[in-house]
C-alpha cells in the first residue's frame, strides 16, 4: 500500500513536468500524451525494485526520453530546431538543453527532474554551448 501511495504521488508530482518534455520534442498528433502514459505503466510494476536503486527517477526519465526519442524517430518534424538540437548532441545534453532553455526550468529542477545532479545538467549546458555557440546567443529555442 505504501509503494502504491508513493508510487501515485511520484506520478502526479512529475506528469505535468512530463507532459511539458513530450510536447516540446512530439507534435501534437504524434501523441506526446500517449508517450507520458505509457511510461507510469511501463514501470508499476516494477516500482519497489525502483525504489532500491540509486535514483528512481533517472530511471523513469530514462524511459520517457527513451520513448520520446522512439517516437520523435517515426514522426514528421515538427519542430527542427529541436530535432537538430537531438541530432547534435547526446540525448541527455539535448534533453538538459530542452527543459533549461526552451521551458525555462532552473538547473535544480531540471536535475531533480532527470534524476541527475545539478552539476551534470550544467556541464551538459556547457558542453552544448561549445557545441553549438549559437545556443549562448539565443533567448529560447
């Protein structure tokens, strides 16, 4: 009962932050929602082996990048500023690039969302910086 309680409170504190992320890299009919579903699912049931690892929520972020990835793959681009953003920079420095730059979250919220340390999300910042100049020039996206 308790994992269930915690499991659910899991879920609702990080969807909407969820759904911000899928919608920012899917379009609309491309079912950024669907994505954001079916991650909660994926991991129920094994969300008490969740909780004895290190970082539960990296886990889950894993899983939601991985299918949003999956699923930005077999869509028409909707955005190309984004998807050239994924296609020139690892997944988790894209993914710290998106939820810093394009929807404004601070690097701690970015980091406790990714399951990741502050200090990662801003070196992944850095490196996307060296990597494509033009992101320090830019307000968003």
């Amino acid at each position: 009962m308790t994992a269930d309680l915690g499991f659910a409170a899991f879920v609702e504190r990080n969807r909407p932050r969820y759904q911000l992320y899928a919608g920012a890299r899917l379009p609309a009919e491309s079912g950024p929602s669907a994505v954001v579903n079916a991650v909660p699912e994926s991991v129920r049931e094994g969300w008490e082996w969740l909780l004895r690892q290190p970082c539960p929520a990296a886990d889950v972020w894993q899983e939601l990048s991985l299918r949003a990835g999956r699923q930005a793959d077999r869509t028409v681009p909707h955005e190309p500023t984004i998807n050239s953003l994924y296609g020139q920079l690892p997944t988790g420095c894209a993914d710290s690039v998106l939820l810093c730059r394009r929807l404004g979250f601070g690097i701690e919220e970015a980091a406790e969302l990714m399951g990741a340390e502050p200090s990662t999300v801003e070196a992944a910042l850095a490196f996307a910086r060296r990597v494509l100049p033009h992101l320090a020039e830019e307000e968003h996206l």
